[in-house]
C-alpha cells in the first residue's frame, strides 16, 4: 500500500516537475516578447518624377529600410565577411565604384562594370545591365550568391542572421515574425529592395533647381541643353534624350549603342539581354544607365571601358560602330556620325555637369550605420 | 403555427426577391471578348514588315522598315445612339511581327474584356494621344499604363511621340542599307482620329469577336508615284520643326488602314 502511495505521489511529482521545468525553459528564438509596429516609410520624391512603386507585399516602412540599409553596409552576407554590397556600390562614387570591372571576394573580377544604383527603385523594365531580375527583391539576392561576388550561399547567410542577436531584432520589428527560424532569405531579399528604393538621387541638381527657375543655365549649358533634347531647331540635334529622356536621364530601355565592333549578332563577346531572352536580336543590348551623377564615376558603358564622359561622347558622335550586314545590325537607328564640332561638344559637356547632385550623401538614411566602428 | 407560415412566407419571398437579383445580374453581365489584331504589312502583296525585309520605293530605292510603334486613343465601339469607350489609351509596337501559322494572325494585338454584348456599327479610334491625356506627362502615370514610359515622351515638345517609324534605305543600292530615318511624330495638331463607319461589330456574351486591322506602311510613306516622303532628303522628324513631315504621316494612317471582321 505504501509502496503503491509512493508510487502515485513519485509520479505526481514528476508530472509537476516536468511541467515546471517546460514552463522554466524559455525558447530562445522567441520574438513575439519584442514589439511590432512598424512606421510607414515616405521618401522624398521630386516634383514630377515618376511614382515610385512598391510591392503589396514589401511596403516600405522605417524599420525595414534601417533593417535594409544595415544589411547593405554589413559584410556579414559575404563568404569570409570581408565585403559588403557597399564594397562595390559605394555612395559617394554615385552607388558604383573606381573598378572598370566589378571585383568580388578574394579579388575575383566579374563580366561588367558596378551598376549605379541610383533611383533603382524607379525601374520596372528588368534590373541589371542585362535585365536578368524581375524585381527589386530578387536582384538583391544574386551578389550575394555570386561566386564572383560575396559567394555566400543563401542558406548560410539565412543561418547568420539567425544567430545573429541585433538582426533577429530587427527583423521583428521590420516584418513581425514571431521566430528566429522565420527568418529566411525572401525577408532579406525585401529588407535590402526596400533600402535601394530610397537611393533617389538627383532633385537638388542644377538641371532640375534651373528647371524649378530657382537658378540659371549659362549660356553653354543652355547651348547643350538644346542639343540634348533637340529643343531648338538652330542647335545640332545630339539625340540624348530618345535613351536618356528627364528625369531620370534613362529611359531604363535594353539598346545595343554599337560600343562593339563586331560583323554577326552571336559574336557580340557579352550577349548582354540576348543571354536572358535567348532571342538573336537581343544580343548587345544593355540597359540604359542613368546620367544623373555620372560625374561621380571613373568608367563608363557595361564593360567599362570608357574612362571619361569625354570618351562617351566622342564614341557617340563618331556614330559607333554597324556590321556591315544589315541583317545582323541592331543598333539603335538613333545613333549615328553626330559631327559635333568642339564648341558643341563643349556645350553639351557643359550641360551634362549641371546632371550631378550630391545632396544625398547628406541624407542620414543613405549612410553607413558602421562608420567610425 | 402562425408564425411558421409567416417564416415561411418571408423566406420564400426573399429567395424569389435573390433570385430576380440574380436574373437582373446575368443581364448587366451580357458582356465579350473584342480582340483586334494587328497585320503591318509593306505594300498590295501583303508582306509583313520585317527588319531583314526589303521592299521597293517609289524613288527607285529599297527600304526597310525596322520600327513601326504608335499609341491608339479614345478606341470605342458604337451603335448611331450609343458607344462604348474601350480604353482610353493603347500602345502597340508593331516591328517585326511573328505569325501564326495555323490562325493566320501575327502576335501583335490587343484584346478588351468585358464589352457589353451587342451589335455595334462602327470602330473609332485616334492615332496618337488624346489632346486630355497628352497635356500629362510621364509622371501622372503608374508603371503599367504605356503613358508612364519617358522614351515615348518629348519634353521639347511638351507631347509624348504618337507614333515612330524607323528604317533604312539601300541608297547607294549594294545592299548596306546605310542610310537611316526616323520619323516621330507628336503634338495635339498631329492626332487624328479614324473612324470605320457602317462596320458591324457583334459582341456576344461570353464569346470573343476578332478584327484586323491591316496597317499598310506603303500608304504611310506613299500617296502616289510622285508624291512620297522624301526619305532620301528629308530622313528625319524629331521637332516641331517638322510639322510638315508629321502631318504628311498623321493624314496618310487613314488610308493605311484596313479593318476585317473575322468573326460572324
């Protein structure tokens, strides 16, 4: 009977013991005990610029951008942590670097030129020189795969932020999951997209303060100007604007601006959008970089090898280069022998300058959280 | 016993009331499916236009035509009393088309859903953009209506560029083809807008009604054998400088098209 009694109490106890001991043992990738209530997050967008849009599922708030700009200047999403995606798109060389071609972990160089990631978030024809990413989101994933890049798996860069205190944090804060394991590699996607999409540069210019009458053009500006847009029948039409239209100076369009010297379509040595659609046609076309601050870079075109904005123009008004088969031309029609003599030349030099802004690298949003760590 | 009657009489009445409702819903919903495809021919043979193709010119030289885009507005459906506004603004690149075989139909066109069912008797539309919509500009506009796009708009002009035609001509006639134009268009004197009168067009509902529409690009460039755009000359039209080129293209679309029901 005792033994019995024992028995039943023993068992008693156990139960409350373990139950106490569930209760004691706190799961420590619990988030739910930190807040969530995220601010929406508006960005300063110039007058007539285009609108700026976001993803039903990614709006922008101010704890994903902090969250997104964090991770952008944190070289914890590289193999051996040694870069960053700011390694590469550095804010004061206009969101690209000084490197003709970009150089990833351990040195590795890549196929192209660093591309400017200025007003990235106003794209919507397909990211990257060749047009491979559909959004935002899914460009911010490939450089950290990239072998040539940061070479981190998704996988290990999901476990690392995981493990990582400060961000389990933050991406509470920034998308409410209730679980470290939550984290995962669409959330990083979207905490990167919704930084760059706050990379809107180029409203304080001399073109667009001379637009707002705030101040004016000098004559040579105002020379080139109308050659830009073909605004006055007496200038030399420059054909600019058809490719690099206001406000954004890209018209974001994939164009072949006959920088390579080559007789057959499939000999273009970069395929550039003809490796994404397969299509013959599409072979050495690029998209349209941006002008805006192009005063803030070192080289010019997908494989950089233009060193100056001089050496872009004397490229466009030499009228490129055209297979001599017609058929296997794709070439923009626009481009052609321009015969700019050099006072027009100058002009235009001239009007392109009043393209740069830096203002931005005032806007605290756009700085590098770890400066001076 | 008296109040399950009284129930009774409630629910049956609503279920009578629920039912006419879905009776007057199936009415307004009486709609279809209008599809227009677009054929852009060179010439009587009917060719299709192609970058690689060549075709005669009155000149005596051979050109190509390598772009052929424009914006459609205000396209509606009509009976004498009433009309039906399709959409108020359409962009369509016609350059190198690709047909189907087996339709017969090239992969250039444009469908609207939702048309009320009827018998129509006459298609309008504008070539360019509406005179409302192009004192806009690129920035009025979400990415996914055509007007937001900033190459189809001119500053210079305060007007997007209705329409492009581009090409090139063998003028030193050894096949190079290396003389190049580009006709754009734009500004409210250029819109002009067509209407197919006494064409019946009957929309079904729940069914898709086909049209093509032929758009001849010799019609565009030629109104006779000696009067042509002087492309040889004259092998651009960028500003309002050439209103006179414009206007030669924007009065020319009226004969360029041709509209066939495909459908009975």
């Amino acid at each position: 009977m005792n033994w019995k009694f024992t028995g039943v109490i023993l068992a008693v106890l156990s139960i409350f013991i373990f139950a106490c001991k569930d209760d004691s043992k706190p799961d420590e990738g619990d988030l739910t005990f930190i807040s969530f209530d995220p601010v929406p997050y508006n960005p300063d967008i110039p007058a007539g610029w285009p609108q700026l849009e976001q993803p039903a599922d990614n709006p922008m708030t101010q704890e994903g951008v902090q969250l997104g700009r964090r991770l952008f200047f944190d070289p914890i999403l590289s193999l051996d942590s040694t870069i960053s995606c700011s390694t590469c798109h550095i804010p004061e060389k206009g969101f690209s670097d000084d490197n003709p071609l970009a150089v990833g972990i351990g040195g590795a160089i890549g196929d192209r030129r660093t591309m400017s990631l200025v007003n990235v978030g106003f794209v919507n024809s397909g990211l990257f020189w060749d047009g491979r990413a559909k959004t935002l989101e899914e460009q911010a994933l490939h450089p950290i795969e990239d072998p040539r890049e940061m070479n981190l798996s998704l996988s290990e860069a999901v476990e690392r932020l995981q493990n990582h205190g400060d961000y389990s944090t933050r991406f509470r804060k920034a998308f409410g999951i209730n679980h470290i394991r939550e984290i995962n590699a669409d959330l990083l996607g979207k905490a990167l997209a919704q930084f760059q999409r706050i990379i809107i540069v180029g409203g304080e210019s001399k073109f667009e303060r001379a637009m707002r009458g705030e101040l004016a053009f000098s004559d040579e500006e105002l020379e080139g100007r109308d050659m830009f847009f073909d605004a006055n029948l007496l200038s030399l039409d420059a054909e600019c604007a058809h490719c690099h239209n206001r406000p954004l100076f890209t018209t974001n369009e994939f164009l072949n601006n006959g920088i390579t010297e080559v007789e057959r379509l499939l000999d273009h040595p970069d395929p550039g959008l003809g490796e994404v659609t397969g299509k013959e046609l599409d072979f050495g076309k690029f998209r349209v970089p941006t002008l805006i601050n192009w005063e803030l870079r070192d080289h010019f075109m997908h494989d950089g090898r233009f060193v100056s904005m001089e050496d872009v123009l004397d490229h466009y008004n030499s009228g490129g280069h055209r297979p001599s088969d017609p058929d296997e031309d794709n070439v923009d029609l626009l481009i052609y022998p321009l015969n700019m003599n050099q006072i027009e030349f100058d002009n235009l030099m001239a009007f392109l300058r009043t393209l740069s802004d830096t203002t931005f690298l005032e806007n605290p949003d756009l700085q590098d959280p770890f400066a001076g760590r | 016993m008296k109040n399950l009657f009284l129930y009774s009489l409630l629910l049956l009445s609503s279920l009578f009331l629920i039912s006419c409702g879905d009776d007057d819903d199936n009415g307004a919903d009486a709609v279809g499916t209008l599809e227009i495809f677009f054929e852009p021919v060179y010439g009587d043979s009917g060719d299709l236009i192609n970058r690689t193709s060549n075709f005669d010119y009155p000149d005596g030289h051979e050109i190509r035509i390598v772009v052929s885009e424009l914006f459609l507005g205000d396209l509606k459906v009509g009976t004498g009393s009433e009309e039906f506004i399709l959409s108020d603004i359409e962009y369509i690149d016609l350059s190198d088309p690709v047909l189907d075989q087996s339709s017969g139909l090239t992969d250039k066109f444009i469908a609207f859903d939702n048309v009320p069912a009827g018998a129509y008797n006459f298609l309008e539309f504008g070539i360019g953009v509406p005179p409302a919509l192009n004192a806009m500009n690129p920035s009025d506009f979400g990415s996914t209506n055509p007007l937001s796009q900033s190459s189809l708009y001119w500053d210079a002009w305060d007007s997007y560029i209705f329409s492009k035609l581009e090409g090139r001509m063998d003028l030193a006639g050894d096949g190079s083809f290396s003389h190049l134009f580009a006709y754009h268009s734009g500004g409210d004197e250029v819109y002009r807008i067509l209407q197919a009168q006494n064409f019946p067009v009957e929309i079904r509902s729940g069914e898709t009604t086909r049209i093509k529409l032929t758009i001849d690009h010799n019609k565009l460039l030629v109104r006779g054998a000696d009067d042509y755009m002087d492309i040889e000359n004259k092998p651009a039209a960028h500003s309002t400088g050439h209103l006179d080129i414009m206007n030669y293209l924007a009065d020319n679309y009226g004969s360029a098209f041709t509209l066939q029901l495909l459908t009975d």
